[in-house]
C-alpha cells in the first residue's frame, strides 16, 4: 500500500477524513456480484441498509439477503434506483440494459463504479470510449442523474478488508460535476471507514480514476 499523509486542517485531496453521517440510509444497488457485496458488507456494519437487484430478479437473491441480515433486501432494479443513493455494480456490458427500465433518473445520486471493460481477466479488452470519460457516458445513459464516480478503483479483495490499516484510512476517490452529491457520496465513503479524496469533476477527475489510469489500482492509506 502507499501512503497519503492529510494536511494540518485534517483535509486530504479537498476532502474530511472525519466526515461522519449522520443518520443511517438506504443504498441501492444494480448489480449483486463481488463489489456489491463486498460493499454492502461495510455499509450494513456501519449501520446502513442496502437493497441489492439483478437482471434476473430479485427471488434469485433471496439467500443472499437473508445470510446479510435484516437491514438487507431484493428488489426489482427499478426499485433499488428508488434509494437515496445507487450504485452501479453491473459489467460495462449491461449498461445500456438500464435505458430500457422504466427509471427516473432526475435527481438521484448514481455512484457509477463501472469500469469500461469488455472482457475481463486474463486479457483486460478496453471499450472504445472515443476520446471521453467512462462517467461521462454513464451521465449521457441517465439523462438528469447527479454521477459520481467511485468504488471503482480498487480491486473487491482490497475493497473487503478492513479500511483502518496500519495506522491510517483507506482511501477511496471521487470525483463528480454535482457538489452536493460528492459531499453525500464522500460522507457515505467515510461513515464506513473510508477516507475520499474528491478529484474534482467527471472529466479531470474521471480520466484519472477510470479503468487504466494513475489511479485505479493502488491501495493508498491516509494517516
């Protein structure tokens, strides 16, 4: 792991490392593999809730929520896009599945941790995103979401341990055109453990956090 050392003000990348929330909520996820629960894992230990959905339906997850508890549930994707904040777990592959759901994106908080891959492990096949973000695309795919870009950089095997390590936080990028819906997502990141370094907006900070980038992949602990 590397290190990132905080300023004095106890900033680190324009964001709090302290930032708690204050109140519990209701996470919602499309996808249910490795980064969803792995995720969901965190945020129901820090006193969360989630609602995880697939394309197969939510009767297909019904042991897997019940093994999370009752702060877990199953839902139809349209209904898990109705929580507070949603996050995009499913494969780059399945994102223009979501244009065909009866959603309304307008003003909701979407964590886009995708990364735009066609193929995965051994071979890494890249999609062509002709010159733009991956978040940028994502924000053209839901017309009126507040995107964040986040959860995408780190390996689920790093993602699942424990985010106090050695003395410091492990530190999760974000990066976003909506203040507000940084600062919502930031909180969320820190009140289960994290510590979020804002990189700025979906084209700076996106092009440096996506899939083959600077900073996707190393596991950075904040002290």
């Amino acid at each position: 792991a590397g290190f990132c050392k905080p300023r004095k003000d106890g900033h680190l990348g324009g964001m709090i490392c302290k930032t708690q929330m204050k109140t519990p909520m209701k996470v919602g996820f499309i996808g249910a593999a490795n980064l969803a629960q792995t995720y969901s894992k965190h945020l129901l230990r820090s006193g969360h809730s989630v609602v995880l959905s697939n394309r197969r339906g939510p009767e297909t997850l019904a042991s897997l929520v019940e093994s999370f508890g009752p702060r877990a549930s199953a839902a139809s994707v349209e209904n898990a896009a109705k929580a507070e904040v949603v996050v995009l777990a499913l494969p780059w592959t399945q994102l223009q599945s979501l244009q065909n759901r009866d959603i309304d994106w307008h003003g909701r908080i979407v964590v886009d941790a995708t990364n735009a891959l066609l193929t995965y492990a051994p071979d890494y096949r890249r999609a062509d995103l002709g010159g733009r973000t991956s978040s940028e695309i994502v924000a053209d795919m839901l017309p009126g979401a507040r995107v964040v870009k986040a959860l995408n950089t780190l390996y689920f095997k790093v993602l699942e341990r424990e985010p106090a390590e050695a003395g410091g936080r492990r530190v999760m990028f974000v990066c976003g055109d909506d203040s507000e819906a940084k600062k919502t997502v930031s909180s969320m990141l820190a009140s289960t453990g994290f510590c979020p370094i804002d990189l700025g907006d979906l084209v700076q900070g996106g092009r440096i956090q996506q899939f083959g980038a600077p900073l996707a992949g190393p596991n950075l602990l904040a002290l």
